[in-house]
C-alpha cells in the first residue's frame, strides 16, 4: 500500500509539471474525452443493456424489471435499485467480498442521475388489475459491472447505466400483465449526461485517466440536461475548487455533454455507436 501512495505521488508531480507546460500525461487537450464506444441491447436475458467503453475503461450495465409491492408512501409509483459490482479482474487492488466503499458511491451516484432528474418516469409505473386498481409496480433492478478499470468510471458508468435503461421494456407479456399483449418501453424522459472533471495542482483535466485518477486533488461530476441546466453534482477528493473553477467545470459539462448525448442517441437509435478515432 505505501508504494501504491509513493508512485502515485511521483506520478502526480510529472502530471503537474506537464500541465504547467500545457501538456497531458497520454497527449490529449485539457478538455478532450477518450474515445466512446456504446453498444446497447446485445444481453438477451436482460430488460435492457449497454457496454461503455471510455478509452480502456469498460462497464457493463443491465436492467431487470419485474412486478412487487410499492412503498407505503408512494402506493402507485415503480422503484430503483443500483448494484455496482467491482469485478477483481478489472483492477489490482479489486477484491472478492463486500461491497467496496468506492463501489456503494459509484452506485449511489448513479442511481441519483438517474432518480433524481426523473430519466424514468416512476409515477407511470403504476401496474393496473383486472378492477383497474394499482396494488403492483415495476421494480426496476439496474446493475452495473465493472469489467476493467483506466479511469473516470462514473462517466462510464452513468452512460452505461443511461443506455441499458432507454434500451429497456417493460416484460409485460412474461408477467402476463392485464390488458397487455405485448412488450413495451419504459416511459421516459430526456436523460442528463454526466461529465467528469478533475483538479490536478492548479489544471483541470476532463475524463480523468487512471494516472489522473489516482493522485486528483478534487473531483466534480456534473449532469446537465438538454437545456444546459444542471440536474445533478457530486464532488470527490479532498482539496478545493474555486468558484471560477466550478464556473468552468460547469461550462466543460455542458459542451461535453452535448456530444455525448449525441453518441447516445446514436447508439439507442441504431445499437452501437463510436467517436471518430
């Protein structure tokens, strides 16, 4: 473990004299993404799912919905539940057991982009019987697997998370649901896409690398929506940003944004999609 801490301070005394030169450890602009490659709906047993890969970084995403009781105080509305599997293949210092406490806020993290900005729409969940009375709802399971580690695994992640739920129905025809013939999607809205900056020294890098992960001062995820209006922030690491830099993350998040969104889009509408490399 110290050596572990030793190298990865080594390493970030060159990433910052490289960035006091203007430069980056794997060549990319400050503000640039690694490659993005989506592949949606390819797990046949699954509700809907997605495999990110963000540079060498991969994650797979799955859904699973089916019918149970709702919470007392919301009796007509569906539910979320997020896993996060840190898979010991993915990484050295990944291990078999517990639920690491990196794992619960990956999870957490996502489960609130998704929740939150409201991507589901959980009041249309409602499961009608033959009287026409909602005592059921679609729970809906989303479970994500990290299958190798270089980086930014909640930009990962939440797109993998956002692909597997668009690609996602409701198996009415399995449950044999009232009144429902046939399979269909979940109801939805527009999703926010989640953008990842870290603070290094005095320089901001987006899609941190796994090096950048490492040894970051402060991390800030930011989701945004079509608009450009903020739904969703998550700061990490123990230094400070300024507000000029939060201004700056911001307006990072909505320009990054944007493009993903596109690839996304890309990727539901046709099953996979990639940037240009």
């Amino acid at each position: 473990m110290g050596q572990h801490v030793v190298l990865s301070q080594i390493t970030k005394d060159y990433i910052v004299t490289l960035a006091d030169s203007g430069k980056r450890l794997d060549g990319r602009p400050f503000d640039a993404y690694r490659n993005i490659r989506i592949k949606v709906g390819h797990i046949q047993k699954a509700e809907g799912s997605a495999e990110v890969w963000l540079g060498n970084t991969r994650v797979l995403a799955g859904v699973k919905v089916q019918p149970g009781t709702p919470y007392p105080d919301q009796p007509t509305s569906g539910t979320l539940s997020t896993a996060a599997e840190m898979n010991p293949l993915a990484a050295p210092d990944y291990e078999a057991g517990p639920p690491r406490p990196e794992g619960i806020e990956l999870a957490r993290v996502v489960d609130r982009g998704v929740r939150e900005s409201g991507v589901i729409k959980f009041d249309q969940l409602g499961i009608k019987d033959a009287e026409g009375k909602i005592s059921k709802v679609w729970m809906v399971f989303l479970d994500l697997h990290i299958l190798d580690y270089d980086g930014n695994l909640f930009d990962a992640c939440s797109l993998a998370a956002l692909g597997a739920v668009l690609s996602a129905k409701l198996p009415n025809t399995r449950y044999k649901i009232e009144g429902k013939t046939e399979d269909e999607p979940l109801p939805l809205s527009e999703p926010p896409i989640s953008t990842t900056t870290v603070k290094i020294g005095k320089s901001l890098f987006s899609d941190p690398s796994l090096d950048e992960d490492l040894c970051l001062d402060a991390r800030l995820t930011v989701a945004c929506d079509q608009e450009g209006n903020i739904r969703a922030m998550q700061k990490g690491g123990y230094g400070s940003l300024s507000v000029d830099e939060v201004k700056s993350i911001i307006n990072l998040s909505r320009t990054n944004g944007a493009r993903i969104r596109q690839l996304l889009k890309q990727a539901v509408a046709s099953g996979e999609a990639r940037t240009q490399e």
